[in-house]
C-alpha cells in the first residue's frame, strides 16, 4: 500500500505550499473558508443494473482557523445486490482544505468503508480535491487513488488492487436555490456520465431542506439512478449557492464508498465465477 503513503504525504505538501503561498488567507483579505460549525443530514435511495443501495449519510463542517476548514462524513446504508444477495455497511470520510469563497477551494479528502456482502470486504480511498467559483458556475475536480480487501472461505483473502480515481463536474445555478450539474467519474476501471439536479425548497416551513436526484450511464452500459431529501443545519439561512461555497463543499465524495464497494466486489465475484465455473 505504498501509494497511499506517497500520495499523502505528495498532498500535503502541494496544499500547505499553495496556503502558504496565498496571500488571501489573512482575514483582512477574504471571507473565511467556513462560515461557523454547520451540518447536514441525508435520506437517500440508488439503483443500478447491479442491485440498489438505501440509507442515511451525514456531514459536520468546521472553520479551522481563518482560511481552512474540513469535513467530517458519515453514512450507514443498506445493499441489496442480485449477485451477492443483502448485507449492511458504513463509511466514514474527512476533508481537509483550503477555501476562498470568492475563488474557490483546494484540499485533500480520504475515506474508508466496510460491508458484509461477502462476509468481509473493505475500501479506502485518498485524493485531491479542487473547486473554482465563477459566477453563477462551479467547476469541481477531484484524482486520487482506492484500494480495497476481501475476505471470504471461497476465495480467503484477496486484494482488490489499487486504481486510480477521479471526477470533473461543471455546477450551473440558474437560480440561487437551484443546481444543474454534469460531468464525469472514473471509478474501478469504470468510466460513467452523470447528470444532477439539487433544488432547495426556500418555502419558511423547510427552507433548509433540498430534494436531490442523479442518473448515471456507464461505459459498460450501466444506468443508475439515485434520489435523496437534505437538510442543512447551521447558525445562518442561506441560498444553496452559498451554502456550498461557504459551509460544506460541493462535492461529498461520501457516496464512492458504496460505488467502490459494490463495484470492486461485483467485479471479483465474477472473476471467481469464471475462474471455478460456478
């Protein structure tokens, strides 16, 4: 698992240097990179041509200092998959960055997941992560590196290898309430074109509240589809617009954790179908 030490340490360095070098990040110069302890929780669903996932993620930001901040993940879902039949899982992920909201954000994030699909499998995965706020457009990009472990009687333990990941998405606000994105994420071995929409309701009876939605096609024709209900908890009201480029970070990478599995998993039981024709 040598990458990941070397990805780590080649991360920390790149993001300190360009804090270091920023001259933005004395409170005289900008806004703060988060806006005061602030959260947000999820109830979400997803199906694909493998299976379909359901459960609840959570999120807490906070400022660290003037210009940096980071965010701690959560999430405990349920899979279901054709192949592999039901299991439970959870994940956790954290985010370290550097954030101008006026310009943009640059950081690090990393997660870790576990199932018992397969009566023991588990993930993790480290990256870059970079935001640049232009008007009414968000351009997110994130490359990293994931790997992950299965144990089973079948097959004992075996190393899922470790890939290189990535995912570049231009965010538009029609409105300050409303986001349509597009984009494209590259995940075990897998290429995939999505399309989101976020919509926050606005209305004084739930105006911290958003309805999401996401369809995916991948390169190996596989369409997913996910929705999901969010609400946001903080000291101040705000548009989604700001909520994004002032309190969490658009792109809540907490999701890879169940696509890395699910993915990773299918893939080497169905190796192992092959190799022993069952």
């Amino acid at each position: 698992m040598g990458q990941f030490s070397v990805l780590f340490f080649v991360a920390v360095s790149v993001v300190s240097s360009f804090a270091v070098a920023s001259p933005g990040d004395q409170p005289g110069h900008q806004r703060p990179a988060v806006d005061g302890v602030n959260g947000k929780i999820s109830g979400f669903g997803s199906t694909n041509d493998i299976g379909s996932l359901y459960g609840v993620d959570g999120s807490v930001s906070l400022p660290l200092g003037h210009g940096f901040g980071d965010q701690l993940d959560g999430l405990v879902p349920q899979l279901e998959t054709d192949r592999m039949g039901t299991a439970a899982a959870h994940g956790v992920g954290a985010h370290v960055f550097w954030r101008n909201p006026d310009k943009g954000l640059l950081g690090l994030y990393g997660h870790y997941g576990s199932t018992d699909l397969t009566e023991s499998a588990s993930f993790r995965a480290i990256d870059f992560e970079a935001e640049a706020y232009l008007d009414l457009f968000t351009l997110t990009a994130l490359v990293g590196a994931e790997d992950g472990r299965l144990v089973n009687s079948d097959v004992d333990e075996f190393d899922l290898g470790t890939n290189v990941f990535s995912s570049a998405f231009l965010i538009y606000s029609p409105f300050d309430n409303i986001e349509l994105s597009m984009g494209h994420r590259y995940i075990v071995k897998d290429h995939s074109a999505t399309v989101g929409t976020k919509w926050a309701f606005g209305q004084r009876v739930c105006q911290n509240t958003s309805l999401c939605t996401r369809i995916s096609y991948s390169d190996n024709n596989d369409t997913s589809a996910a929705i999901g209900v969010r609400y946001y908890i903080g000291k101040k009201d705000k548009p989604l617009i700001r909520r994004h480029r002032e309190d969490d970070p658009s792109q809540t990478t907490i999701m890879w954790v169940n696509e890395q599995a699910v993915g990773d998993l299918d893939n080497t039981v169905e190796q192992y179908r092959e190799i022993h024709g069952s």
